[in-house]
C-alpha cells in the first residue's frame, strides 16, 4: 500500500467569512481527533489533499498527516463537498493508533462472470455491496472480490465464502448471502382470442338501464321497426295532460 502524506497548519477557529478567505487562498479547513487526544483544526493544501484522494482511490488509506514538528497517522473519517460544484469545503480526520485494531467499511467487487447468468439466464443479485472488518489500520484492504465464476441458478456466495487477508477479520454473520443468482421471471401472455374477465363486465348501471329501456318497449318485438313506427298518414297521439282543440262555432250564427 503507497503511503500518503500531507501536510497541514495548525488554524484557530475563525468566522466564516474567515473560512471562505482560507478556501480562496487555496487550503482546505479541516479537524483531527480521535485516539483519547485533544482535537484541533488546521487547513490543507487543496491541490495536495485532491492528489492524495485521487492517486489511491480508496475510501480508507491511511494518511500521515505532519502538522509542525508532529505527525498523526489518520483515516479520512468525512469529506464535506460543495453542493453545486462538489468541492471539497472540509475534511473530518480520525486519528488512529498503529497497534490497536479499527473497525471499517470495506467494499465488496464482483469477480469473474457466473454461468448460470452466462448460460443459463439467470439474474445476479448484489445483496451486500459492503462488509465491516476488523483489523490493523496498516492491513485495512482496500476491497474484496467475490468470485462468482462457479455460481449457477439457485447458488449462493456467502460472507464465510469471501478470502480475506491474514489479520482481517470479518464482522458480518459468516451464513450472511452476499450474492444470488436467481431464475428469470417470465411473464405469461394471455392466449389470443382471450378477453379479460374485467373487459367483459359491465357496470351495474349501464345493465339497469337496457332493462329500463327494454320495458317500455316491450310491445314492440326487437329489431321489428315497423312495429315500432307509426302507421303511415296517422296522427301522432296528443301528448299526455294536453287540452282538447276547441270546436269551430258555424259561420252567420
């Protein structure tokens, strides 16, 4: 594992107009504490922190901060960005000692390819994409690989399947499943021809009122239309309530 160093400048706590100052200028704020000491701040260089961050690319190398005459082994405990350009505005550092073992996040990658995805179309499930592991600050791994090249349908990777190095321990239950390759899910079409049971029922009130209109015309046959006509020349019946046409009273009298 590269070692990583940087260099940092004991700061006092400062207004946050001071702070933005600290950021144009160039350096990072930051804290350090942990280990039973006394926490202080001090600022980064940005361009040094982002070279160490970048060239390792690992979420728990271990740094070895030099502030004046003294040096802090640390882990990078938080990093706090901009929400609009993703810089980096503060740093949280976790001082560590070398002889006493840590707990840590460790990132699980997929090795290799499974057959029964391969071949048999199956479908990997990435369940635990991290473990938490116990070991030395110095032998923190930076992932583990899970190898599923002997993974057919139905199999499993388990915690107690992961190799991990000498020294590292693993916090998680050993029977815990890691990955799953599973059968794929096929959906049945209906068969043609084949209505859906809700396509073919109709509303209660749609059904009323055939029946309402099948009563008033029950005296006419259905689809016999002459039936249902009037007769030719006659004259349609005078409207239910309608009073009788006066007679014409005789011409002179």
């Amino acid at each position: 594992m590269k070692e990583l160093k940087l260099d940092g400048q004991k700061r006092t706590r400062g207004t946050r107009g001071e702070v933005n100052t600290l950021r144009r200028n160039g350096r990072i704020p930051a804290v350090v504490y942990g280990d039973n000491q006394e926490a202080f701040t001090l600022s980064i260089d940005a361009k040094q922190l982002q070279t160490a961050i970048h060239s390792e690319r690992r979420r728990n190398a271990l740094i070895t901060l030099q502030v004046d005459k003294d040096s802090h082994p640390v882990l990078v405990k938080e990093i706090q960005r901009n929400v609009i350009t993703r810089a980096i505005i503060h740093v949280d550092f976790h001082r560590v000692s070398l002889k006493q073992k840590v707990e840590a996040s460790v990132p699980v990658h997929v090795k290799g390819e499974a057959p029964g995805v391969k071949l048999g179309g199956g479908v990997l499930e990435h369940l635990v994409r991290e473990v938490r592991v116990r070991c030395l600050p110095t032998e923190i791994p930076a992932s583990l690989d899970a190898d599923v090249s002997a993974l057919q349908i139905g199999n499993a990777l388990r915690v107690k399947d992961l190799k991990v190095p000498e020294g590292v321990e693993l916090l998680l239950e050993g029977e815990s499943m890691i990955i799953n390759v599973v059968a794929p899910t096929i959906l049945e079409e209906p068969a043609a021809g084949t209505v859906p049971e809700a396509a073919s029922t109709e509303p209660e009130v749609i059904k009323k009122g055939k029946v309402e209109e099948g009563e008033e015309g029950a005296a006419a046959a259905p689809g016999d239309k002459k039936a249902a006509a009037p007769a030719a020349g006659a004259k349609p019946a005078a409207a239910a309530g309608a009073k009788p046409a006066e007679a014409k009273k005789p011409e002179g009298k």
